[in-house]
C-alpha cells in the first residue's frame, strides 16, 4: 500500500538528514519516488554518491534540490555521465562538486546535451583542461542552450570588437558570465564603451560586480 512506502520512505529521507518539511518536498516534487525500492534503487545510489565523494549532507542536499536524480538508473545514465566526465579529464573530486553542485545536470543526455557543449566551448578556443575547470567550476552552465542563450552571448562580445582570443581567455578565467543575462552584458558593455574603457579585462571585471558595486564605480 501506499502508507506501507510511505512510512519508510520518509524515515529514510529523515534519516538521511532532512527535516520533515523538506522530506514532504521531495515527495510532492517527484511522486515516482513512492514507488521505489528503498533496497533496489534509493540505497544503491545513496551509497554510490558517497563512494564518488559526496559526504552525507550534500548527498541529502542534491535529492533536496533535484529530486528526479532517485529516479535516474546507476548504470544507464549515471556510471556512464561519470565516466565520461573523467575521461574527458575530471578528477573524481571535481565530478562529486559538479554533482553536488548542480543535480540536475545528472539528467542531461551525453549526446544532445553535454557532448555539444563541450564542442562549443572548443570551437571557442577553449583548450580540454580549460573546458574541464569552465564546467567544475560553474557546473550550471550545462543547463544552458547553446542556441538560445550561450551563441547570443559569444555573438555579443564578438560584435562589440573582442577577437577570438579574447572571448576564449574571457571563457576560460571566467565562465561564471556564461550564468548573467545576455541584458547584463549588453548593459555593462555599453556603459564601459561610453567611458571608453572596454578591453575584455574590464568587461571580466565588470561582470562579477554586484549591481551595486558597478553603479558606483
């Protein structure tokens, strides 16, 4: 019955470090994880976080933020996400921040998502351990779609002057700007160009300013 995997599915989630309130969360945002084995699938990929080097709160953290992630098959969609991370040159520390960092990205195809990414970060000038630290490092950009919101991006700064070098040393040292608004970049271009003091290290700069730090300057 349902009480009968309830019961224990919520223990386990308490268990595991969340309060009732988050427990009750996860629950509502993927109801699938009722019907779960508690033996077969939710202990298995605990236990395979913690080997990867998850301690047990950041385990508890990504089920917390990302709840499909108890869904996912170990062997089908994890195991290889993982591999393929680490032969792409992800020491096993970086993998475990990227996946506690950012969940999700567990859910993501190799194929039409992450590969692609990859790719376009090389076309950018990237080098392989420079690709690898741009997505350690800002793990979130791999929800982002290349046509939609990264292309537009590279097309701005390519518009505004900046050479191919300088759009790949921007990418490579900071791969956070990859997360703000294509309207933030445009704005702080725009404001830095009319004080005549554009180069793509004051645009860095800018970037990584809060709105208030920026206004002041």
């Amino acid at each position: 019955s349902l009480e009968a995997n309830l019961k224990p599915l919520v223990q386990w989630l308490l268990d595991l470090g969340m309060d009732k309130s988050q427990a009750a969360k996860v629950i509502a945002r993927f109801p699938p994880i009722c019907g779960l084995s508690l033996e077969a699938n939710l202990k298995p990929l605990v236990q395979w976080l913690l080997d990867l080097g998850l301690d047990k709160s950041q385990v508890a953290k990504s089920i917390s933020r990302h709840p499909p992630i108890c869904g996912y098959s170990l062997e089908a969609n994890l195991k290889p996400l993982v591999q393929w991370l680490l032969d792409l040159g992800f020491d096993k520390s970086q993998v475990a921040k990227a996946i506690a960092r950012c969940p999700q990205n567990c859910g993501y195809s190799l194929e039409a998502k992450l590969k692609p990414l990859v790719k376009w970060l090389s076309d950018q000038g990237l080098d392989k351990s420079q690709v690898v630290n741009a997505i350690a490092g800002q793990a979130q950009i791999c929800s982002l779609s290349l046509e939609d919101n990264l292309e537009p991006k590279v097309h701005l700064l390519g518009a505004r002057g900046f050479s191919q070098t300088d759009i790949a040393r921007t990418l490579a040292t900071c791969p956070q700007i990859l997360g703000h608004s294509l309207e933030r970049m445009r704005y702080r271009i725009g404001v830095l160009e009319a004080a005549g003091l554009l180069t793509d290290a004051s645009f860095r700069t800018a970037m990584l300013m809060s709105n208030e730090k920026f206004a002041s300057r």
